[in-house]
C-alpha cells in the first residue's frame, strides 16, 4: 500500500523530495522510531564542510555561462588546434568538456554553446547530422571533470554511507581525469575521420595563438587555481570553491565587466535555485537511506542478486544496462541521491572500489542524457535547433556507440580510474 500511495503522488506531480520525504516518515513511523531522525539527519548534513563547495562552484559555473568567457574559451581552442584534421569538431568537444565541468548542467552547455559552435560547424562543411550530434553529445562530456558538481554530491552522499573504503572529492577529481580523457579522445578520432574532404585548412597560426591566449588571459588560471590547489596542500575543496567562486566574480564583474552589479542578484537566485533543490532532496534522501539501512535493505538485496549473479564482471554489465536507463528518465542529480546509497553497499559486496563505482555511475548518466527514447540532452538540442526528435535520434546513434564502448572500458578497466589514488 504504502508504495501505491507513493507511485500516486509520483504520478500526480508531487515535488521528488516531498516523495521521499513521505517513504522515510511512513517508514520510521511503521518501525516505531522517532522522527526527530529525520531532522538529526538533515543537521548532519548542514554541518558537512564539504557542503559549501557545492554553492560557491554553481555560482562560479553560472557567471561564467553569463559572461562571454564561453565566446573566449571557443576562439582560444580553435588557436590552438583549429588548423588540424577535423580541428574545429575537437575545439567543439573540448569547449563543451570545459563548459558543463564547471556548470555541472549538460542542457546549458547545449543551449550556451549552441549558437556558437553548430553554425562554424555548418560553415566548416560538417555535415548537419554530425554537427547535430556532436553538440548534443558534448553537451555532457565534461561530468568526469573537476569541478562538476555531480561528482562533489557523489562524494557528499557516499561519505554519508559510513564505508570502510573513505571516498574522499579529492580522489574523485583525480579518477575522472583519464576516463573523461579517453572519453574525449575517442570522439576527437570520430571527428578527425569525419573531416570534410577536400576542406582547405589554414596552418597553425602564431599570432592567433597569442591573441586568443591574452584574451583568455583570467580564464586560464582557474583549472590551475582548482586543482593546484587542492591537490598542493594549499586549501581543501571547499576552500578550493570559495576562492573560485570570488575570483570568477571579481573577474568578470570588476575587471573584465562583462556581468552588471544589478545583474548579480539574479545570478544568485538562479544559481541557489538549483542548489537549494539538491540540498532539499539530499537531506530528506539521507533520512530515507538510513531507514534503509536500520532495516538492511541493501544487505537484502545483495543476498538476492548475490543468490543469482557470482560474478562481479556480469553484476557490472547488469549494473550498466541499469543505470543507462536510469539516466534516462532521471535528472542526474536525483538519480545520484536517491540511487546510490542503496547501490553502493552492493556493488562494495562485489569488492567494487568506491571511486571507481562513481565513475562508472557518471560515464552511464553522461550516456544516459542522449540514450534514445528519452534521453533529455535529445528534447534539449531538438528544441534549440528547431529539428524533429527523431533527426536527433539517428544523428547521436554514432556517438552513442563510440562512448557506449568508452563506458565499457572504463567499466571492465578499474585502472584507469583509479591509477592515480595513493589508496
């Protein structure tokens, strides 16, 4: 009954978080336990340091989007590899990398970048099926890097769910480096292959180079600011954010004087809306996952799906087929809250490392965001180019196979993530 009653409000357009908040209280009310809980566990939350960086980042993604910083990232790559083969759609894939890293949103990296990079495409003599689905493919290519936010919340719930193996930001940031690579240079040799024949390209331009890069001047630093950083001993992630979140203000409000004082406010709003919606769900998602595990939900299910499956490999590939279709039908930052406290402690069972499992969580959910029929980066980009859904469909198929090859090899390949963790 009580999941019936859930499914209904579901059906009927109750907010996610009232959702969940409803199956913890009617959860802890069946057990008898008191629910204070849920409030001791949305003050656990609060007292997290790692919190703040989860505000200060969107911030800084959000000025960012608002400034012309994206117009300048665009030329400085088109300068620096603009002249090779199939030059302009690596500029196209690496400009959205950057983007949706530091935005944590794949649509705005469509919507942003759009009107930009498809009509140079065109102008380049890319065929428009491939111009459709390179953008709306590269719309999500950058969750793997630092500072994308899906990958702090990751960090943020699963050090909620008391491991023996600690998943700190830090090693996260780290293991998305060579996937989020191998993902990018993957679709670059797709790219390179698709050139346009008989397309005469001007050889590399020095002066271009320069300009473009004193351009760029006060966008460049931030990758280095971020990890530098963090991983010099200078600050810790939240630090690492506060300090971003000030320097991209100062930058683009004082210096450069792209973004308006009054624009500011607005900024701020739209920017907080987001966050207070992850936090809202986050902390009634803490609540219920605790439920679960008093009741030892996860152990029950491991036991279950331990009973039929031996092997950790096909517990993966089933892992996969999953949480593709997840990210099908869920934003990925509720599908992180609600999904991961109750896949973690299995995949764990299976001696899956941590970081390695939220990499894979993240290489599907990227996948997931243009997986046929439902896949949101789809709808997006149909509605910004103005082309039928179906057009979208068969220009992403491509792509889509090149890094459904990439996710398995990440997947079947624990290394490339974790080579660089100390632990």
């Amino acid at each position: 009954m009580q999941l019936g009653v859930l499914l209904l409000l579901a059906l009927l357009g109750a907010p996610l978080f009232s959702i969940i908040g409803a199956s913890a209280i009617w959860g802890f009310h069946s057990e008898d336990i008191d629910l204070q809980v849920i409030t001791v566990e949305i003050y656990r939350l609060a007292e997290m340091p790692i919190l703040l960086a989860i505000p200060l980042f969107t911030f800084a993604g959000y000025l960012l989007g608002e400034s012309k910083a994206p117009a300048r990232m665009v030329r400085m790559a088109d300068a620096l590899l603009g002249w090779m083969p199939g030059g302009l759609a690596i500029v196209a894939l690496i400009a959205c990398a950057l983007f949706t890293a530091f935005t944590g949103a794949s649509g705005v990296t469509i919507v942003a970048l759009g009107a930009l990079l498809f009509p140079a495409l065109m102008k380049a003599g890319y065929p428009e099926r491939f111009n459709l689905g390179l953008i709306t493919t590269s719309g999500s290519l950058g969750l793997l890097f630092a500072p994308s936010l899906p990958l702090i919340l990751y960090g943020v719930v699963a050090q909620q769910s008391a491991l023996e193996r600690p998943v700190s930001i830090d090693d996260l940031f780290l293991a998305g480096i060579l996937p989020g690579l191998f993902m990018v240079a993957m679709l670059s040799m797709w790219s390179m292959w698709k050139q346009p024949r008989g397309q005469l390209k001007s050889g590399f331009d020095h002066k271009k180079v320069i300009d473009s890069l004193r351009e760029s001047a006060w966008e460049i630093p931030l990758p280095i600011l971020i990890l530098g950083g963090i991983y010099g001993g200078f600050f810790a992630v939240s630090e690492a954010a506060a300090v971003t979140a000030v320097y991209v203000l100062f930058v683009e409000v004082f210096i450069k004087r792209e973004i308006p004082l009054r624009d500011i406010p607005r900024i701020v709003r739209e920017s907080m809306v987001l966050v207070g919606a992850i936090i809202l769900i986050l902390g009634v998602s803490l609540a219920s996952t605790n439920y679960l595990i008093d009741t030892e939900v996860p152990m029950q299910l491991f036991e279950s799906i331990r009973s039929h499956i031996d092997s950790k490999w096909t517990f993966l590939i089933l892992l996969n087929l999953f949480l593709l279709a997840l990210g099908m039908m869920l934003d990925i930052f509720s599908a992180l809250i609600i999904v991961i406290p109750i896949i973690l402690p299995i995949a764990i069972g299976y001696d899956i490392h941590p970081v390695h499992l939220g990499i894979i969580f993240l290489a599907n959910m990227q996948l997931g965001y243009f997986t046929p029929p439902v896949g949101m980066n789809l709808f997006i980009a149909s509605y910004r180019f103005n082309k039928p859904v179906m057009e979208l469909y068969l220009s992403t198929l491509p792509f889509f196979f090149i890094l459904l090859f990439a996710v398995l090899v990440i997947t079947y390949w624990p290394a490339l993530s974790l080579v660089f963790l100390t632990h």
